[in-house]
C-alpha cells in the first residue's frame, strides 16, 4: 500500500491520538482507520484532504506531521516550531525572512512557479547543499520538465488553461513504455538525460523570461511598492524583471532574497546564485519546507482537477508498485474451483501463470483495490497497457467479478471473506456483504461507480482499447 497508511499510524502515534476519534471525526466506520492505519487500504486523496481537516481540530501539529509524513516520507525526529499565523506552516528563522518565502505563490495563474521551487529544493539535495555552485536556469527548467512530466503525459493531469507546460512537454515526445522512466527512475536522472538530449532550447528561452525573476518578488514587496508611482510606464519586455535583478543584487546581504543573479541584465541572465543563508535554513529544514510546498502544489492541482482521483498520489514519480500478492491469491483459489475466461482474448485462463489486470488503469485510479482487478494472461495485460477498456468489456467485466465472489464466499472463511471484500462494499458503496452475490446489484453499483470515472479519464485523455 501507500504512503498515507505509513503517515497516518505515524502521526497517531505520536501525538496519542486514537482511531477511534479519528473514525468518529471524520464520520467513517472505525474498522475503516484501522485498515489505513495497517496499510491493508489506502485513503483516496479526497479522504487525505478529510484527514488534514480532521487532525487539525484535534491538534495541529499532528495534522502537519502527517502532511510531511505522507509526502516527503520522512521519518527523523525534528524539532519543529511553527509561525503562530495560521497560513504559515514553515519553521522559523532569525536569518532569514521565512514569512516572504511563505508567499511565493499567492500570486500565481500557472504550474511554473511551484515547479521551479520544487525543483531548486530537488537539485539542491542533489548537490549535498553546495553553497558556491550556481545553478543554471538549463538546469532548473530540465529539472521542472522532468517533475511535470509524470503528472502529465503518465498520470494525464490538466495543469490549468493558461499553463503551457504540458504543451512543452508534449513536443519533447518521450517514449512512455520505457518502463526505466515510469517506475525504477526515482531519481529522475535517466527521465532528465532524455529530456537534455532532445532540443530544448526553445523551451528553455520561454520559460526562464518570468518565473525565475517573478517567483523572488515577495521578497521586495515594500520596494517596489513605494517606488510605483515614480515609476516610468514600462514598456519593453523584461523591465519588470530588470528591476527585481536589481533589487536582488543591491539587497543580497541587507533584504537576503532566497538567490540573485548571475548578470545584471536581463537578457544576459542564465543562473542563479543561491544566499548561503538560505541555503542552511533549506537544508536545516529540508522535509518541511519540502512538505509545504509540496502541499501547495497539491492544492492547486487539486483545483484543476477536482474530480480526478487520488491527485496526491500522481504528482511525483511513482515509486515502486505495490505487491499483488493477496489479491493474486484470491484469484487463484478461484481459478482452481472453476474454469475462467479471459474477458479480453475468450481464452481459458490457467491458475498458475496468470497476470492481474488493472480495468480501470492504474495510472488513472492509482490503486490496487480488488474491485478493479480481474486476472488475464500476461501478453494481453502487456498489449492493454494504461488505456480504457472498451466499453464492450464492462458487462464480460462485472460477471467475472460477480463469479469470483460468489465462488470465494462458498471457498474461503466468512470473516476472510467478509475482510477481502470490504473494499467492494466501502468504494462501490453497496449496503451489505450478501448483496455481492446478486448480479443485479453489483452491476448497478459498477455503472454508478465506473461511468463517471471513464468519463472523466478520457477527457483528461486517456484512450480505449480492445484486444486484436
């Protein structure tokens, strides 16, 4: 299972909160917190977002834990002291003026400012912290293609209307069967080779022009301010961002911008020189202050894709899946009680070397809840990939479902049962376990649940699939 199971047991834990309030908060069943908590099922993100809500009016500071836990994955014991605004998440600093770094995306219409920050945290830890390097807007812009490139061309999210990211991306043309770049590159180092490889100069020209200029403007708010209305009317492109050029250069020691420049014209710019400051709080901090604007971008990919499901699950590399090794089991037993036949090829399946196949694809629902999965034969699985079934499948789809429960409640244990097919009556919202068994029922809560998630994957762009 994910990561959220791990955060939520984590942030319990710690701070003595029981699963019981927990399940009474947020209005579920307790036997429902105690699976996350043993990572037997996941939360879909809407529920991680119901979470957050919950554990804040419990306390606080387990609810930020648990956002640091689940999405940075980080586990060390760190003293954390949060800003008394509610607004701020971010630790405090004598040195440094955390609360300008709190805004650097209040004002934002596209991905590119979360991407660029995200990204500099990325190549800082890279780089150990190193204080002295420049960093290259090359460098940072491969590193933002590289983060976007999941999110979009995998997991198929919408980055908002005025966002031009998923167009760059779309031009670079990277092959998405290299299973390299899906699930073992963690690191993104071969996905960031490919991308340097292809020729993106262009690309690289387009987006430094705004954000690494605009996204340090907070840092100079009371300047620019008071000098607007002695303001010549500009005119030419990049005067805007001569003048914070300017004030990062002529504030670097008095205001400590998170960086400054390596020219002092805009057209001549290429790099970036990081406050040394800045540099240790970043690296003192490196979970949280990744937290934070991880949970950012969250929020707003979150708003551009409002019925997406599990958004917070499909906007970082994927790490390795999880095993299918119980649900595998469970189909076998069944396999070996009856003849199966594979929805996709009309073959008969055999119960031993069989492959589970996700029907809704993974890189769509991001989970491997057994309501979803059917087995099927390994070279077929490899053929469907990541598309839609047709819909002429669905029917074929919902009466082998229906057989494997009814042979695996006659076979297994009726609390074995009941446990296994919980999922089946928690995401299909069926009222009780025997209405499992009825046809007519669970192909009515199939249509309810499934149509509405087939819509909504091709339009962000997903495409059908039938066997040849």
């Amino acid at each position: 299972m994910g990561q959220a199971g791990k955060a939520l047991r984590q942030a319990l834990e710690t701070y003595s909160i029981s699963q019981s309030s927990l399940a009474t908060a947020l209005g579920v069943d307790r036997p429902i917190v105690f699976r996350w908590f043993h990572e037997q099922t996941d939360p879909t993100a809407e529920t991680v977002a119901s979470i957050v809500r919950v554990l804040r009016e419990i306390n606080p500071t387990a609810a930020n834990e648990f956002i640091r836990f689940y999405l940075v994955g980080s586990t060390q014991d760190e003293e954390i002291e949060l800003t008394v605004a509610p607004s701020q998440k971010l630790p405090k600093s004598d040195t440094v003026d955390v609360s300008a770094l709190s805004r650097l995306f209040q004002k934002k219409t596209n991905s590119y400012k979360y991407l660029f920050f995200i990204s500099l945290l990325d190549i800082l830890k890279r780089r150990q912290f190193d204080v002295l390097s420049p960093i290259s807007f090359r460098e940072i812009i491969i590193e933002m293609l590289a983060n976007a490139w999941y999110s979009h061309t995998y997991f198929k999210l919408s980055f908002g209307l005025q966002d031009k990211i998923s167009n760059k991306l779309d031009s670079l043309n990277i092959d998405i069967s290299d299973t390299r770049i899906i699930f073992q590159d963690t690191d993104k180092k071969h996905l960031r080779r490919t991308i340097s490889d292809k020729p993106i100069d262009d690309i690289v020209s387009d987006l430094r022009r705004y954000v690494p200029f605009l996204l340090i403007r907070p840092f100079f708010e009371q300047e620019l301010k008071s000098g607007k209305t002695g303001r010549k009317k500009r005119t030419n492109p990049g005067d805007d961002e001569q003048e914070i050029i300017n004030l990062a250069e002529s504030l670097f020691n008095a205001k400590k911008p998170l960086y400054r420049f390596d020219a002092s014209l805009y057209r001549n710019c290429s790099s970036i020189n990081l406050h040394p400051d800045w540099v240790s709080y970043i690296e003192n901090n490196y979970s949280i202050v990744r937290a934070w604007v991880c949970w950012e971008w969250l929020k707003y990919m979150q708003q551009r894709n409002p019925n997406v499901p599990a958004v917070a699950n499909k906007l970082f590399p994927p790490q390795e899946r999880g095993s299918l090794n119980s649900q595998k089991s469970y189909w076998k037993l069944i396999l070996n009680q009856t003849n199966l036949q594979c929805i996709y090829s009309k073959q008969i399946l055999p119960p031993h070397s069989f492959s589970l196949d996700h029907f809704l694809p993974w890189s769509f629902v991001a989970h491997d809840q057994p309501w979803n999965l059917i087995p099927t034969f390994p070279e077929v699985n490899s053929s469907k990939s990541n598309y839609l079934p047709d819909r002429d499948y669905f029917d074929e789809f919902v009466r082998l479902q229906h057989l494997g429960l009814s042979v695996s409640q006659k076979i297994m244990g009726n609390q074995q049962w009941i446990n296994y097919v919980e999922p089946y009556i928690t995401d299909l919202k069926i009222a009780e376990e025997n209405n499992l068994l009825d046809l007519q029922i669970i192909k009515s809560a199939y249509e309810s649940t499934l149509t509405p998630l087939v819509s909504i994957a091709i339009r962000q762009g997903f495409t059908t699939w039938s066997y040849r």
